[in-house]
C-alpha cells in the first residue's frame, strides 16, 4: 500500500446497509475501504463479481479482513492504519437475545472505540437506530433529538444499541477522536434479506391480508442509499476544520427519506408492486398481543432444539402498529444531509429488484393435487374439494339434514337405523316406478349390482380388518417388553386425544367432522405447499427433539 493511500474500515460490512456504503466509498473514490465481517473469508454476490466491489478487491482499493468485534485483538488488526471507522455490525433485530446484542452491541462497540483512541483513528461514525428513543408504549410523531432513551426498550436490541450510541457519543473527544451516532428508520431497498422476502412468504402463505391495529400509524421509512449518503454526510462534516466539525462532532441524528407515510400503505405498496393483494383486513392490537406473547414464550422454550426465530413477537406487534415519524432537520442543518433518493424511486427500485419473487413466479402445480389423489380423485374428491360447487353444497345439506333429523332428534340406534332403512325403501320404490322420463329429463335407475358386495371386495375388507388387530397385537407386544419409549408416548398421546374427543357428545362430534371435512380439505389444496412446508419443520423439529433426548439419555 502506498503512503498517500487513505484508508476507512467498515465493520459489519458485508451487512445489508454497510454493502451499500462500501459500494458508494468505492465509487467515490474517497477512501481505500477496509471490510470487517465474521466470516472468514468475502464470498461475493454474482452482481458484486464483475462489479465495483469486485473490481476493488483486485486491485486492491478494497480488502477483506475477518473480525468479532467480541474479540479486542482482532478490531485491532481490523482499524490498523485506518483514518476513519464506520461502526455499522450488529445482530439480526429480530433476534431478541440480551446475550448476544450486549455482547455485540455493548463490549464490542467498547472494543471498537479502544482500538480508534489507541491507533489514533480521527473519526468514528456510529450506526444506531431510531428505535433507541422507542418505548414500545407511546407513538412517536416527527421526534427529534431531544427525546430521551426509555426507561424501558421495546427490545434488547434496541436497548443495547442505545447503549453502544451513548458510549460512542461520550468518546468525542478522547484524544482528538470524533464521533457522532446515525439513527436511521425504516431501512429499505435491495438486497434486504428481512423485510421484502417476509413479506412475500407472508403473502403465499396468506397471512398478508390482516393489518394489525387500524392501519392508520404513520411511518418514517429511508432508502438503504439514503443511509449511505447520510453516514458520508457525517464523515465530511466531522473532516471539515471548524465550527461545522464541532457543531456535528458529539451527537446523534435522526435520518430518514423525509416523506412520513401510513406504515400499512408503505407495505400495501410493495405487495402490489410484485403482484399480490393489498392488506384488508383489521385486527385489533389488544387481540394479537397474548397470542404473540404465547408465541415468544414456546421460542424461550424450544430456541435450543431450533426453532427458528417467530416473525409474531410481542416487540413486533408494537413496532407494526405504533406511531414513529423523526424530524431530520438536525442532520440537514449540521450534516448537509438531504435524501438523494426519494420513496417512490426507492420503491420502484427495491420492486424492481425483487423481480424474482413476484406472484406470477410463484411455482405452479403441475397436475392433481396430492389431497385430490389421497381422496381417489373421483366425485368423492370432486364433492370435498368443491370442484363441483353445486354437487358439494347439496352433499353438505344432505349431511346437516341427516344431523338434524336422526342425530339431534335424540333417536336411539335401532330406532335411527330403522328410519334409514324405512326411508331407503320408500325412496327405491318410488325411484323404480318413475317413468324413464321426466319433463324431458332422463330419470338414471338404480342397477340391483349397486347394492352387490363381490367376494373380492368381502376378502379385502376381512384382510384389512386382520391387519389392523395384528398391528394393534404388534403394539402390545412391544409395549409389554418396555423397550420402545417413543411408541409409549404415541400410544399414551392417542388415548388422550381419544378421551378428550370423548368428553364431547355424539352430536357435537358429527357436525364439527362434518364442517372439518368439507372446509380442511379446501384449505389443503389452496395451501399445499405451506402446509408441507409446516409438517416438514415441525417433523424435523420433532427429529432433533428425539435425537437431543436420546443423547443426554446416553
């Protein structure tokens, strides 16, 4: 490296934001720029191969280091020889774990701000959060910088970036150090891995139509080249000699695209956008909060065998039904910041970049269904699955009139069988004694073989009544040697779904199977593949469970 080369170095810089900032240094030819991520070793992107970043790995205006910010000696290595330090790694928020955004957020940002004061760094720009301010109770509309940190956070990342914020704020200064704190809201655009593909596997999953809360709470969203531009805002003014370097040394600003929008119609947009309907329906917070505090209890619970991390938490709902709108004057007066990008171009881009997850893309079924097979694929799949709407409705009522007439009727066996069978031979009789005609209609008669049960089918139904007490028999065998714990539990689970059906009359079971049989199977059909996708992970969830218990058995 030449003397005269200036460097920078970007921590967390393989993060949805920070590429964008080390895109936009590149570019401008600003500094050399030094990539700090946990990995060990840069694995660019298709676009990123041929493209400036690229290109600046080889020839050297950019560079690759490995760095846990947890680990002193090596932020170190990482800011040596650097003249400015953009701080922007952090935990997935949506990771609500204090452990690890204290570590990350706290002791590795005090870490970073020791190697800056001792390699004598000249500038620290810190990436915060406007969630710093957010108590998760009271909206916030067009706050500024004067707000103050909550008592309490709306979640540990939030409290922990707070916190980090607070320490690079109180730094300024140490031995000729400048800093300052970028609190961007909303962040957007391409290359996010959160906010759009969650939004997209909401929509296929059909969950995309609900807004929590009224749908009025207004929001403050910032291109993710926005943000670039803000921190490089931030580092020209703390570079400038001056009353502007110690105006914009020291504090925190609040940047966003500064045109506030309904939250609910920021995402309404980008849903349409790529091709899927709009979110309609309204469900009040006070309703979705216990079911997402149920939610985050079963994670605590099974976060160890791997669950993954639910999009339904607590913090969540707040943050999807809440007021948050920031004034950004300060960062215009004291930075020069003003958005280079507005919403409505940065929506067009982010959609556009996200093509490939439009709803017309979506995998088609090629063929039957697989419930249409499971159920013969005859009239009977055809009645069930409402391919023949008429046919399944008339079916329905037949069903409901049965229950209404024989079983709520309060008959008792003999006399309802009798019934049937007095009915089936009223309706034989006079369907045989009907003219083959009827207002020019042609009346189908029942054929004698209808009734006729071969002596194949009568050896099949024997051979599957065998099979069932041999398997029953199979069971009972290996529950008597003690050896197959996991067949225990099964067994024990059955009899206690069997006893808590048991606790239901008749009456109540017939029409809630009707209801299920003519509604599950719909829903099947139409959600297939989510469905799968379900049973798929809570069958892996179950596997990993067993394989767990065994092993600490052992």
């Amino acid at each position: 490296m030449a003397s005269q080369e200036r460097w920078c170095m970007v921590t967390g810089g393989r993060g949805f934001a920070a590429r964008h900032l080390v895109e936009m240094l590149i570019r401008y030819e600003m500094f050399c720029v030094r990539i700090a991520d946990l990995g060990p070793s840069i694995k660019l992107d298709p676009y990123e191969e041929e493209g400036t970043l690229g290109k600046a790995l080889k020839s050297g205006r950019a560079q690759y280091v490995s760095a846990d910010l947890r680990d002193k000696a090596r932020v170190l290595k990482a800011c040596q020889g650097a003249e400015i330090v953009f701080h922007m790694a952090a935990p997935d928020s949506s990771i609500n774990n204090y452990n690890l955004h204290r570590a990350v957020n706290v002791e590795g940002t005090k870490n970073v701000i020791e190697a800056c004061v001792e390699l004598q760094v000249k500038r620290l720009i810190y990436t915060s959060s406007a969630s710093v301010v957010f108590d998760g109770v009271h909206g916030i509309f067009n706050g500024d910088e004067s707000l103050s940190y909550p008592v309490k956070h709306n979640d540990f990342y939030s409290a922990t970036k707070a916190e980090g914020e607070a320490l690079v704020l109180k730094a300024n200064g140490e031995k000729g150090l400048l800093t300052c704190s970028i609190r961007p809201s909303g962040i957007f655009g391409p290359g996010d891995k959160l906010l759009v593909p969650s939004l997209v596997d909401a929509a296929r999953a059909g969950k995309s139509k609900f807004i929590i809360g009224d749908g009025k709470n207004m929001y403050d969203f910032t291109y993710v080249e926005n943000v670039a531009h803000a921190h490089i805002c931030a580092e020209r003014a703390l570079a400038s000699k001056g009353t502007v370097s110690e105006k914009a040394s020291g504090q925190a600003y609040f940047v966003t695209n500064m045109e506030p929008i309904k939250f609910w119609e920021f995402m309404s947009l980008i849903l349409e956008g790529l091709g899927y309907e709009r979110p309609r329906i309204k469900i009040p917070t006070f309703v979705m909060m216990p079911i997402a505090h149920l939610v985050e209890f079963i994670y605590r619970l099974f976060a160890p065998y791997g669950m993954k991390v639910p999009q339904l938490t607590p913090s969540r709902i707040r943050l999807l039904s809440s007021d948050r709108t920031f004034n950004s004057s300060k960062a215009k007066d004291r930075l020069g910041y003003t958005p280079i990008v507005s919403l409505q171009e940065g929506l067009e881009r982010t959609i556009e970049s996200y093509s490939h997850l439009r709803a017309e893309h979506q995998p088609k079924r090629d063929g039957p269904s697989k419930v249409h097979k499971y159920l013969g694929g005859g009239r009977v799949a055809d009645i069930l699955l409402w391919k023949d709407k008429k046919l399944s409705l008339v079916t329905m009522l037949i069903f409901v009139a049965f229950y209404y007439n024989f079983i709520a009727s309060g008959y008792t066996i003999v006399a309802t069988i009798s019934k049937l069978i007095l009915l089936a031979a009223v309706f034989l009789y006079i369907h045989a004694n009907m003219p083959e005609k009827i207002f020019g209609c042609t009346v189908e008669k029942v054929p004698v073989s209808a009734f006729h049960c071969s002596e194949e089918k009568s050896q099949r139904a024997a051979v599957s009544v065998v099979s069932q007490w041999n398997t029953a028999v199979g069971i009972l065998k290996s529950l008597c040697r003690g050896s197959d714990w996991m067949l225990f539990l099964k067994v024990v689970m059955t009899l206690l779904i069997v006893s808590l059906l048991g606790v239901f009359s008749f009456q109540r079971l017939y029409l809630a199977g009707v209801l299920v049989i003519f509604v599950a199977f719909f829903i099947y059909e139409k959600k297939e593949e989510e469905i799968d996708h379900l049973v798929s992970r809570i069958t892996r969830f179950g596997s990993k469970l067993k394989s767990d218990t065994k092993k600490k058995d052992l």
